[in-house]
C-alpha cells in the first residue's frame, strides 16, 4: 500500500483550513461533517460557497495572514489558496509540528489524501487512488453507491444498539460473528430498509429472548420492473432481485431484467395475456403466500408499476390477511417511460395541463369508459392495453365528441430495442397499427403533444431486424 487507510474522530476538535476559495469550502464542508470546529484563514472575504454550507455558523473565519503561530490548537489542517508558496509554507509548519497537512490538488504536499466517500454513517467507505487518477476514483464510489443503499446507515445503528445484548446471549465471539450474519441477511433487516425500525427491534428482541434463536423468514417483495428497459430499475429493486429465493414474474418483464435477478433463484411465470391467463389472479396470490410461508424470500415482478394497473393492491391484500410481510418498491410505469422514450411529453404548457391513464381492456369486445372525463379539453390521455381494441377505442371517442383529427400515436415495447413507434390520429390510427404490424405491449397515447414527437425524439433503438431473443419479453422466450 502507497497510503495506510485510517479514519480519524475529529469529534469536538478544531480544524484549520487556509484559504477562503469554493475549493476551501468544500474541504471546510468535510470537517463540519465530521464534527470538527472550524476556522478559516483568509486574509480576504469568504467566497460565498461557505455561507451555503449545512453547519456555517460553527465556522470562524480568521481575516489575517498565514503564519506558523496559526497552527497551534489544531489538528488537521488543509491548504487550499492559489498561492503555490504559501500552500508549500503551510505545508512545511504543519509538518514541523507533525500535524496531518493536506494541500489540495497538491500530492507532493500531503502527509494525507481524501478518498472518495460513500457515506452511510456510521458506515464509510472510502476509494483512493494515491492521486493519480482521482477521477476513476470517483468512478468507483459511483459504481459502489448503487450496491450501498442509503438505509445500512439505520441498520448499523440497530446493530449498535443491540451490540451489548447480543455479548450476552452469545459469549463467544464466533457464535456473534454467525448471529450477526444471519440477522443482516433476514427479514429483519429488510425491516429496518424499509423504515419499520420499530418491528425490526421487537423481531430483534423476540429473537434473543427466545431458547432457541431461529430468524423469522418468508418475505414477499413486490417489485416493479419498469417498462421494460433494465436502466430503468431502482437501486432497490436491483438489491432485492439480487437476493430472492424465488422470482414470481408476469409476461411484460424482459429477459434482460430476469437475466439481472439471482442466478439460482427458482422462476416462475405466471403471466396473463388476454384470454390466455397462464395462472388465475387469485390463484398467483395464494401462490405467494405458500412461497413465503414455506420461509421463501419471494420477489414478485410485474412490469412497470404494480400498483398502476398491474393488480399489485389485490396482492397485498391477500398477503396482509395471511400475517405475510412484504414490501411494495414501485417501478416506472409505461405512460412516463414509454411516453419520455417516445419524445412525447404528457403534459406541456402549450397543449395539456393534465393527463389520465386508463385501461384499454374490451369485456364482451365492448369499451366501458368513463367517456365525458377522458375527453376533456387540453388533456392527454394514455391507453394501456390497447392494441386489440384499438377500433372500438378510437370510434368510442370520436363518438363521445373528440375531434377525428386529434392527434394520436401508439407506442410498441417502448424504452426497448424494439420500440417503434406510430403516430396518426383518432380517425387514422387503427389502420395506422394494422399497417405496422405492431406486436404487445403497446401504449397509446392521445392528444396534442402528440405533436411533438417528431422534434423531441431523442431516442434512437438499435436496427430491430438485429434484435436478440433477448430484447424481446421474457415470456416469449419460454
């Protein structure tokens, strides 16, 4: 190693910065974090960027000149001014005393250097690279941010709380060091991640007054996977796809996406396409229950948003009436990706102060919609579901008073390789489909920003004729 990795507590001392440029704020920032006292010496004013920083009034801004004297009661201190000399004299004095000296963007002059942090107090990670090539270290946090989320903070805090109980129960350090492991790999951490502290701590401590410890398992997450593109997932999403014992999917979720879950994780598809349901809704919600009372982690993943047409209400229900735990993590649905991929924008200063989704779904080969509020002036409308009964669609509006000239577009596996997309209107945009021979899932979209398309189409699918079984959604490849 170039370097010795350390992290210091600067808790309650003091902390000199030189110089009062935006660079010396943000060094400044690093302290405050830290829980250090500040001062800032500088013979000129401070550059705004310190006023703007969360803790400012604990930072005391010195309006003198640089000398060694100034080092004295300090611990850390950073030089960070545009005066080579004086950033080389400040080194120097803080070596002399032997205190922790770092000059910025200088590595030469750095008894220390500042890693790239991943911050989830109390946990940190840190990435350096010796200064040679800061900016892959930056890269690196980046990758690492993704696979950390935000909520080990809370679970590290339980573990804290906990830590003196936990001795007790288990007197050898092997045994804790097992307890441990299983505890932040069970539902119980799931609990804390998603901001149940309260039952994660009664788990916790049901746990360790019992006989016999056994982790409490079988857990339901319900996933939405997004309209098909697998860049569009949540880190959330991402983690608990990674861990799950069984992977429960509909037909709208993309090979890509399966292909990104736990590679040994059991899969079952369980997809409904008109008149050709492959499993009963309330038969996939017993499923459910069977899986995670089985003691199963069990990711249910429904393409874009479970919640928005997607049945993900009725799932929970019969979850919460069998004492099953779950977890919702929502997904992007098809009207904002699939509309945002197409360059249409759902609403627009210009033409629509408002948007409806609805279902495009014929019972009986009829329309049963709500006709007066989908038609109203200045708002657009998107269609899930539509493509069979695109006809009666766009005769039934028409009829009930929309203009046959409107402007419409539908939208074929959008955000994918394959999307393609058509525009038209009310009166033409049947034929238009029938014309492109567009296969599901489709979106359809109407309405005056329609008009946009053509200069707002920014995304560019790869040639479709070089598509791969893998671009195309997963229940075609089964």
């Amino acid at each position: 190693m170039d370097y010795l990795p350390i992290f210091l507590d600067i808790r309650g001392r003091k902390g000199l910065v030189v110089g009062g440029s935006e660079v010396a704020a943000r060094k400044a920032a690093l302290m405050l974090n830290a829980g250090a006292e500040v001062t800032v010496l500088s013979p000129s004013p401070l550059s705004p960027a310190f006023a703007q920083l969360e803790g400012a009034e604990r930072i005391r801004h010195k309006q003198a000149q640089f000398s060694p004297a100034e080092l004295d009661g300090h611990e850390l201190v950073y030089a960070a001014t545009e005066n080579e000399a004086l950033n080389r004299q400040v080194y120097k004095a803080a070596r002399a005393r032997h205190l922790p000296v770092n000059v910025v963007d200088t590595p030469e002059l750095c008894s220390f250097i500042m890693p790239s942090i991943i911050d989830r107090t109390p946990i940190l990670a840190a990435i350096a690279s010796g200064g040679e090539a800061p900016v892959l270290s930056r890269m690196l946090r980046a990758r690492l941010e993704t696979l950390i989320p935000s909520s080990y903070g809370r679970l590290a805090h339980l573990a804290g709380r906990f830590r003196d109980k936990v001795r007790a129960r288990f007197p050898n350090a092997n045994e804790r060091r097992q307890f441990w492991e299983k505890v932040f790999l069970s539902p119980i951490a799931e609990m804390v991640f998603a901001s149940r502290e309260q039952d994660a701590e009664v788990a916790l401590n049901r746990l360790l007054e019992s006989e016999t410890p056994e982790l409490p398992s079988g857990e339901v997450y319900l996933v939405g996977a997004g309209p098909g593109n697998p860049d569009l997932l949540t880190f959330r999403a991402l983690r608990l796809m990674q861990q799950a014992d069984v992977i429960v999917h509909d037909r709208l979720v993309t090979q890509p996406i399966l292909d990104m879950c736990r590679r040994d994780a059991e899969r079952i598809y369980v997809g409904k396409e008109r008149d050709n349901h492959a499993v009963p809704q309330e038969e996939i919600n017993l499923l459910l229950v069977r899986l995670a009372k089985a003691g199963k982690r069990v990711l249910r993943l429904k393409g874009g948003d479970p919640f928005i047409f997607g049945r993900g209400g009725e799932e929970i229900e019969t979850l919460t009436e069998h004492g099953v735990p779950f977890q919702v993590v929502p997904g992007i649905t098809a009207a904002s990706g699939v509309a945002s991929y197409a360059g249409i924008p759902l609403t627009h200063r210009d033409y629509a102060q408002s948007v409806a989704f609805v279902t495009g779904h014929l019972k009986d080969n009829t329309v049963n919609l709500d006709w007066d509020s989908i038609g109203r002036p200045n708002q657009t409308l998107v269609i899930y579901m539509g493509l069979k009964g695109i006809d009666a669609l766009c005769r039934g509006m028409i009829e009930h008073g929309m203009a046959p000239d409107t402007p419409a577009a539908i939208v074929q596996q959008g955000t994918t390789p394959n999307q393609r997309v058509v525009t038209a209107t009310l009166a033409t945009l049947p034929q238009a489909a029938v014309a492109a021979r567009l296969q599901p899932p489709t979106l359809i979209i109407v309405g005056h920003v329609v008009k946009l398309h053509e200069k707002l189409s920014w995304f560019k699918p790869e040639d479709r004729a070089a598509a791969t079984p893998l671009d195309r959604p997963a229940h075609l490849n089964m």
